[in-house]
C-alpha cells in the first residue's frame, strides 16, 4: 500500500444499511490525494482468478457479471462504497479506486477493482425487495 501511496486509517470498519437490514465490514479504508480507497483482504492460495470456470456468470439480476473471483471482490469494494454513499452521506467525488489486497505464500498483490456500485448494485437491491 506504501508503493501505490494509501495511507490506512481504518481497519474492520462496519458498514450498515437498516433498508436491508444487512451489515458488512470493509477490511481497510484507506486515503490516497484525498479521496477515500476501499480495500478488501483477500488470501487466494491460487491468487487472483480473473476469469470464470467454463463462463460461467452469475445468476439474475448479475447475469451480465462472470463468476469469478475478480468479480467477486469487485461486488465486494462495490457494495459499501454505495451504502457510504446512500446512507452515510458521502459523495461519489469522496472516494477513489478500490483495490483487493492479495496475499498468498508467495506474493502480496494490489489489484484494482471493478467499481460496480452505480450499475450492479443497485439490481441487488431491487432483487431483495
């Protein structure tokens, strides 16, 4: 994280939507020029699997999405950034990119996440009601 010049300034920081009635922790929430960075922990012995087991995707309403463990952890860093947003009273402009921190044996890796909290998110409310 020092490389890509994020500054942690919270680890485990629960987030809460009582319209659902679900909760979720973000593992690290960082800054870097300002803007908050969400990152999620994430121990793959095989590391990052960025495409899905025969094409597999997601069921309704993520169909558009491959299963895989990229998307996965996209969904992930999504999910609080909209809730941030919806019930905490942050502006989209507040926050930067996400990441997925990855630590196996071998390596430590920092990958970029998918921001799906304006498009895919958004369905997964709608499917709960």
């Amino acid at each position: 994280m020092d490389d890509n010049h994020i500054e942690p300034i919270v680890s485990e920081f629960v987030v809460y939507n009582e319209d659902l009635e679900r909760a979720t922790p973000i593992d690290i929430v960082g800054v870097r020029d300002g803007k908050l960075i969400i990152v999620d922990i994430k121990t793959f012995r095989k590391g990052m699997e960025f495409l899905s087991y025969q094409n597999r995707t997601f069921k309704y309403p993520l169909g558009d999405l491959y299963e895989s463990k990229y998307e996965k952890v996209s969904l992930q860093t999504s999910i609080p950034k909209r809730w941030l947003i919806d019930k905490y009273g942050f502006k989209e402009s507040d926050f930067g990119v996400a990441y997925t921190l990855v630590i196996n044996d071998d390596t430590t890796e920092l990958i970029e996440t998918m921001d799906y909290s304006d498009d895919y998110v958004p369905l997964m409310y709608d499917y709960n009601d």
